[in-house]
C-alpha cells in the first residue's frame, strides 16, 4: 500500500517538472515529460492493484496515445493517436457504465440532455472548421468528430455519475475527466492554432486529470445511489 500522501506529492512533482520543460525545451522534450508522466501515473495505477481491466487497458491507450505524438505531424502517425485517445475515453467511460444502468431521467432532463449534445456539436464543428488547411488529410475531420463525441459522451457519463451518487469517488471521475477535456481543448489551441502558451494549461490539466483517475481507481465502489439525485 502506498502511503496517502504519495500520488498528491509524485503529482505536485511531475507538475513543476513539466512546467519547467515546456518553458526551457522544445516540443519533443515537451513530449518526452508528457509520456514520462503518464506511464508513471500507470506504474501507480499497476501497484495499487485495485484497478480493473477497463481502467488499465484505457491507461494502456493513453501511453500509446502519448508515444504516437512523436509521428504526430505524420499523417498515420497522427490518426492511430486519434484512434488510440478515442479508445482510451471509451473504456474510461464503460468504467462506470454498470453503475449508471438504472439511472432514471425525466423529459425535462432528457430535453436538457439533447440541447446541450447540440451545443458541443456545434462547438466541434467550429473547432474542426478552425484546423489550418496545412493540417488537414483524408479523413482527418471524421476522426475529429469521432473524437469529440467521446469527450462530449465522457463527460455526460461522469456528471450523471456524480449526481447519482454524490461522494468522493464519483468527485475524483467527474473532476479527473472534465480536466481531460480542457486539456485536449487547450492542447488544441496549442499545436493548431499556435498558441505556444496553452501548453502550460493543457498539461497541468492532463497531470491532474490522470492523477484524479488514478485516486478514484482506488476508492470503494460499493456505494448506493442518492434517493433524491437519482433521477437526475
């Protein structure tokens, strides 16, 4: 068991340490502490051994993901980091999804549920819409869809998780998989846009998104659903 203090030190460590490689180094360095990082947030995840299949396989895909960055401007290069991110949000969500079968909603919250698809869908469009011409290759924006739904499908799974049972390890998933959506919004204002600076915030964001995982990974899921948030 490691002591309880150990993964909030190791993460305040590998913030500082990332920070400072992406302030002094250029973009391969900056890679370099990214899949650094990730693989020892899964050298965790691996000794706590309280983690499932689902959990470690989408780790897994997130440490290739993170390897694929560095053929990122190649176009194959650039497509299995798509499909292996996209494959890791996946698992990330059926983590959870035996806990949400009986979730109950109402028609007003089903509408609710509709209108706000619709406005991340039309946010994806516009950020696909925004990719540099010098960028783009065949079937680039079908990847970029298909990306963005399971972020916008992540993140509605983990906020009807969190009110559901409203405690701490739906806390942990609910905080640690919005922090990985801003992360790939600002990654991606970084390298498409050109904005050097959004590096800072996406990889603090991605630091404490995996970190979150890797706390929630070894929480207690024996928890009863709220009566009254529920249905929500």
């Amino acid at each position: 068991m490691l002591p309880r203090s150990f993964l909030s030190v190791v993460t305040l460590i590998l913030l500082v340490a990332n920070c400072f490689v992406i302030y002094e180094y250029d973009q391969d360095a900056n890679r370099w502490a990214r899949l650094i990082s990730t693989f020892i947030f899964f050298l965790i995840l691996l000794w706590q051994n309280f983690s499932g299949k689902r959990m470690i396989g989408a780790f897994a895909f997130l440490l290739i993901s993170d390897l694929l960055l560095f053929h990122y401007e190649n176009t194959t290069g650039n497509a299995f980091a798509f499909i292996s991110r996209i494959s890791a949000y996946v698992l990330f969500v059926m983590v959870i999804a035996p806990e949400l079968k009986k979730l109950k909603t109402n028609l007003f919250q089903k509408f609710i549920f509709v209108m706000v698809l619709g406005l991340n869908l039309a946010m994806l469009v516009m950020l696909v819409d925004m990719v540099p011409e010098r960028f783009k290759y065949p079937y680039l924006d079908v990847l970029f869809y298909i990306y963005g739904m399971s972020m916008i499908i992540m993140v509605i799974a983990s906020i009807s998780y969190s009110n559901r049972y409203s405690n701490n390890t739906s806390f942990f998933y609910t905080a640690a998989t919005l922090c990985l959506v801003f992360s790939d919004i600002t990654s991606f204002i970084a390298y498409y846009l050109e904005f050097s600076e959004f590096y800072f915030p996406d990889r603090v964001f991605y630091i404490i998104g995996i970190a979150g995982l890797v706390k929630f990974s070894s929480l207690s899921r024996s928890h009863e659903a709220v009566s009254e948030l529920e249905s929500l």
